[in-house]
C-alpha cells in the first residue's frame, strides 16, 4: 500500500498528490512533506486547512518556515490551523530565522484591506516581539477596527512595557490629532481611541494646542461635512473653552461671512460657533441670518441672539433689519413668512402694522396666526383700526374658508357696531364652520349684538336665523324671548324647534302658553317638551295664581287635541303617549303649586 502511495507522489494531479502525501504522512513516511508544503499554495482552501493540519501530525521541522508564511494566508481558519501546526512542531518556532525574516511580511499585512488579517498580524507580531514592529504598531493605534486597535495595544506591551516613552509613540501623537478631522467617523474614533491608549492626557499636549487653529479653520473650510464635525468634536476635546480662545475671537470674521456661505449646513453651524463665542458683534450679521432661506438657518439664529443679548430686538440692528422682515412677508415660503412674522412679534415695530395686517390674508393658517399674534404684542387695540377693519371685510369675501372663518373669530374680538354688521352678514355663509364662527363670535360680544341678532330673526335664510337663534340663546338676554315666541310660527320646523329649546333657557313663563300649543305639532312634540319643563321648573312658584290657572286650562286643551288628532301623525312619530304624559306633568306641576298656595 505505501509503495502505491508513493507512486501516486509523481502524479501530474495536484490534488491526487497532495491525497498520497496526506496518507504517507499517516503512516509516518517523511517523503510526504515535500508534496505537503507544495499543497500549501493550493488555490483550495480547505486543501490548504487539511495541509497545515497534517503537516503538524509530521512533527517535521523542515515545515516551519512554509508554516510561518501561511500565517499570511488570505484565509482566517488556514492562519490559526498554521498557528496551531508550528505550536505543535515548534514551541519555539517564533525565535527561529524563519520568523525573524517574515517579520516585515507581517508588517505589510497590517495595511491589508481585511480587518481580520491586521487583527491577526497583530496577535503574530505581539507572539514575535520583534522591536521593528514597535512603529507600524502604534500606529494601528488609529485603526478603524477596535479589535486592531486593542491587539495592537496588547502587542505594544508584550514588546516593550515602555513603549509609550519611545520615540515612535511620541511622534505618533502629532500624526493622530491631524487624523481626527478625518471624514471617516470610524477613522475619527480609532484616532480618538489610539491617542487615549499613548497618552489619555494627549489633550494637553502642545502638539493638541497648536491643532487648534487648524480645526478652527476646518469648521469652516473642509470639503466634508463630516471632516467639519470631527474637528469641531476635536477642539472640544482639547479646550472645552475653545470658543472664548484668542484663537476663537480672531475667526470671528470668518464665520461671520460663512453665514452667506452657499451651503445651509455650514451656516447653521457658522451660527453654533458665534453663539459658543457669544461676541456682541455677531448680533447685526445673525439679525441678517432671520431672513436665511432654510428654516433651520433661521431657527437656530433667533435663538443664538436671544442667548448672546436677550435684548437683541432693541438693537440698532433689529430696528434698520425691520423694512427687509416686512418684505420677507412676501416670501414664496409659508415657512418663511410666519418666520418672519414671529420676528417681528418680537421688535415690536409699529411700522410692521400694515404688512402684518395685510398678512392675516395669507392662504396659509399658520402665517396668519403668527402675524395676529404678532399685531396684539404691537398694539393691543390694532382690531379696531380702520385699516384691519377693511381687511376684515375683504377676508370675508375671500375662496377661502378658512380666511373667512379666521376674519369672523378676528371680528369677535372687536365690539363695535361695524364689526357686529359683518359678522351678522357672515351668517349666511355658505360654510357651516364660517357661520358657526360668526355666531360664536356674537355671542361673545355679548348684549351689544342682541338687537341686531333679534332683526336677523326676521330674515328669509333659515342659516341665518338657527344662527341668530343659537347665539341669543347663548347672551341669554330676555329682549330675545319676544322675538323667540313670534319665530314659533316659522315655515321651517327647525327653526322652530331651535326657538322652542332657546326659550327654555330664559325661563320666561310667558313662553308657556306659546309652547304648550307647539306640542300640538307632532314633528315639534320633542323639541318643545323639554323647554317647557325647564321653565315651569325655573318660575312656577314666581308665576301669577291667575296665569297657572290658564296654565293649567290651555293644557287639558291641548291633550284634547292630541286625543282627537289623526293616529296616523303621532304613530309615524311614536310619541302621541310621551306628547300626553308630557303634558300632564306640566300640568301636575302647575296643579301642584296652585294647591301648595291654596293650603
């Protein structure tokens, strides 16, 4: 069998000879370690993993230098089978020629594009502590794989307990600081990490405090956002107070004029940095950054002044910027305009009025919004203006909705007479939301409007009147009740049974009479029983003895009536018995108090 097996090692077949060398090796012959070694440059890798194992099991001496190149090898698991197969032949492998020739091999590797190759050159070289290594180690210091990083470090110790005093750490320090503006955030980290593994106070080196300039200036000026974050997060590492630094105030101009820089991100964070120097002579260029086309822009300059000088709208700045506000109102953004009437709700500048005035037009809610809030904080009295009258009134008029419904809630805030007349007209809106506003907003104004909501009682638009009816009943004054117990007759019941429930909030008992014959109507029975109840409840033992008898007399009138009317209406309804014995409670109740006086 062991002659065929050799035989088989003249084979023109890589892999039937590596087969024959695999069983000479088994059964011990050393003629097997030759085609072995050859088997190692197999393009195979688990012919390669197989060769490494079996080439330990030989315990042939002559397999160690092969064995130290594969410690190369492209493949993780062909590495540590190498390792382990020089650990069995060689305990020592790593003090051999062998090893000392591969080490700038190993070196090299630290550069692989496989962040398992550079973890394991470390481990090899860590194993080797060859004094060569000592440079190209520290600065894997820096790599972008922790576990690099930490096998690196291990390594360093192993080699030279001292290391960091050497040269080659000292002279990395300079190296990993220019490092940490890089655009690559894991490069930024495996700097930050390396530099803290040399020296963690590395921030107080001098080398760190001459950077400083160079990352000021690389906020501003590098091509990479992410290069302008690292050297930001750098300076704070080495001078949490590196915004107040001579340094700091002497950019000062540069990121003033990067607030015009084409780039929205570097102008927001031009503003983050004058706000962290805190200059006063930033206020007039961060007043001109209120009107920056991205909203962010503008958002973080309004609150970088208001932490510099919270009286910053006082400024001479703030009151020459006012005419370019007023202009900016007209911008083609919706964000842009309510921006800026939030500004000039700040300044408070009466020359704003008109614009901010005009602006309540906008076809946006929140521009509108912003610029009434804006006119209440400049003048408490401006709705009663002649000019945001006339605006009112074209509101009125306005496609929009909302426009129109924003003019009817704006008018509830004024109480004159020209006011009331625009919201009365308002009633008759063909929106429900736009009517039910304007009602709201007379009943807010109160009694002044009474007079004027009983004319509209008279109208012909049924909108109008279930408006009018709902908002005095809301006033609750009884110059209304009148003109409630006339609207009873209306053409359109539910004008009716709106007058009916409004009347039973006044407690007038002269609606007694008028509502107790609205019972006689089937399609009104519901609506009018509850008023009545209300009222009888609210004044019986204030009614005339005179009046509860009639009270009493029209009741047994009306449950005739409904005795004798057409089933047919009140089954449709079902409510003929609820109309009866609805009835005859307000009667009891009359009844009762007629009884009450006489004992």
């Amino acid at each position: 069998m062991r002659l065929w097996w050799i035989i088989k090692l003249r084979s023109s077949d890589r892999q039937i000879r590596y087969e024959a060398a695999r069983k000479l090796a088994i059964l011990g012959d050393r003629r097997a370690v030759a085609p072995l070694i050859e088997a190692l440059e197999n393009g195979d890798t688990s012919i390669r993993m197989g060769v490494t194992w079996v080439l330990g099991n030989t315990g042939d001496t002559s397999a160690v230098g092969p064995l130290i190149d594969a410690l190369k090898d492209e493949n993780w698991d062909v590495r540590a089978r190498a390792r382990e197969a020089l650990e069995k032949i060689d305990p020592n492998w790593a003090k051999s020629e062998s090893a000392k020739k591969a080490v700038p091999d190993f070196i090299a590797a630290l550069k692989s594009a496989d962040s398992s190759v550079r973890r394991d050159m470390t481990t090899i070289l860590r194993t080797l502590k060859d004094p060569r290594s000592i440079e190209p180690l520290t600065d894997s210091l820096r790599d972008v794989e922790a576990s690099v990083r930490n096998g690196a470090e291990q390594a360093l110790w192993t080699i030279d307990p001292s290391w960091k005093k050497a040269e080659a750490a000292i002279h990395a320090i300079p190296h990993f600081i220019a490092v940490l503006k890089h655009p690559d955030t894991m490069v930024h980290k495996g700097a930050v990490d390396g530099l803290n593994k040399i020296d963690r106070y590395w921030a107080n080196s001098e080398a760190a405090r001459e950077s400083v300039p160079e990352f000021i200036i690389s906020i501003l000026n590098a091509e990479d956002l992410n290069s302008r974050i690292h050297a930001e997060e750098a300076l704070g590492m080495i001078d949490p107070n590196w915004s107040k630094s001579e340094t700091a105030r002497n950019s000062l101009q540069d990121f003033i004029d990067a607030l015009k820089d084409e780039d929205w991100i570097t102008r927001k964070r031009s503003v983050k940095v004058l706000l962290a120097i805190g200059d006063a002579s930033a206020i007039g260029p961060l007043i001109g950054a209120l009107k920056d086309e991205n909203s962010e822009v503008r958002k973080r300059a309004k609150e970088a002044l208001e932490m510099i000088d919270p009286d910053w709208v006082s400024s001479e700045s703030a009151r020459n910027a006012v005419p370019g506000f007023i202009t900016a109102l007209k911008d083609a953004g919706s964000s842009m305009r309510r921006d800026m009437a939030m500004v000039l709700r700040a300044i408070k500048d009466p020359r704003a009025m008109d614009a901010l005035i005009d602006a309540l037009r906008d076809a946006d809610v929140s521009v509108r919004n912003s610029a009434e809030q804006a006119l209440w904080a400049i003048d408490p009295n401006w709705n009663e203006s002649e000019s945001a009258l006339h605006t009112f009134s074209i509101m009125m008029n306005d496609p929009e909705y909302e426009v129109r419904m924003f003019a009817t809630e704006a008018l509830g805030r004024i109480n004159n007479n020209r006011a009331m007349i625009l919201l009365i007209s308002s009633l008759k809106d063909e929106h429900s939301a736009v009517r039910i506003s304007a009602e709201e907003s007379l009943a807010r104004i109160g009694k002044p409007a009474v007079e004027l909501l009983v004319d509209v009682l008279n109208s012909e638009n049924s909108n109008m009147k279930v408006s009018a009816i709902r908002a005095l009943k809301t006033i609750g004054d009884n110059r209304a009740v009148l003109p409630l117990i006339e609207v009873l007759e209306d053409v359109d019941w539910i004008v009716q049974s709106r007058a009916a429930d409004a009347l039973g909030v006044f407690g007038d008992v002269c609606a007694v009479a008028p509502l107790l014959k609205e019972l006689q109507k089937p399609v009104l029975s519901y609506d009018v029983r509850s008023p009545l109840r209300r009222i009888l409840k609210a004044s019986v033992k204030n009614v005339d003895s005179k009046i509860l008898g009639e009270i009493t007399q029209l009741a047994d009138e009306v449950t005739m009536h409904v005795i004798e009317a057409p089933k047919y209406d009140w089954d449709i309804h079902d409510i003929h018995k609820d109309v009866v014995v609805a009835i005859d409670d307000i009667k009891g109740m009359a009844h009762n108090e007629l009884r009450r006086r006489e004992l």
